[in-house]
C-alpha cells in the first residue's frame, strides 16, 4: 500500500487528512472531533488506515517523543 491509498482509505472513514508537512508528517483530523493527530508517514500512516493502530497509539508514541526530547 502507498501513502496515497493510506490517505484515501483515511478519507474513505470519514476522516480529513493533508498533505505531508514540512516536517514529514501527515496531519489527520479525527472523524466527529476537532481533534488531530500528526502521524508518520509510511508504516505508521498504512497500519493507521488499515486499523492495525489506533489515533491513541500515536498520540502516545508523539508524548513518548516529547518526553525523550527534553
């Protein structure tokens, strides 16, 4: 699976998604919430999409890399 299909299938949920950012993330809006989550592109962004990973998983992951970080 490419990216692209990865964002399509996003789409498909109901879900908004951008494009890729200057960072080399991919910015996910969360169908029914205002809530969005920045999310890897490649393996992350495909098991995401295939539900293999939940937007909760990243979130952590992205907190886990905060903590790292400082």
């Amino acid at each position: 699976m490419t990216d692209n299909q990865a964002l399509d299938m996003l789409r498909a949920q109901g879900h908004a998604a951008a494009t890729t950012d200057r960072n080399g993330d991919v910015r996910v809006w969360i169908h029914g919430s205002t809530d969005a989550v920045d999310v890897k592109p490649g393996r992350e962004l495909q098991e995401l999409a295939e539900g293999r990973l939940s937007f909760d998983e990243i979130r952590e992951r992205r907190e886990d890399e905060v903590v790292i970080e400082r």
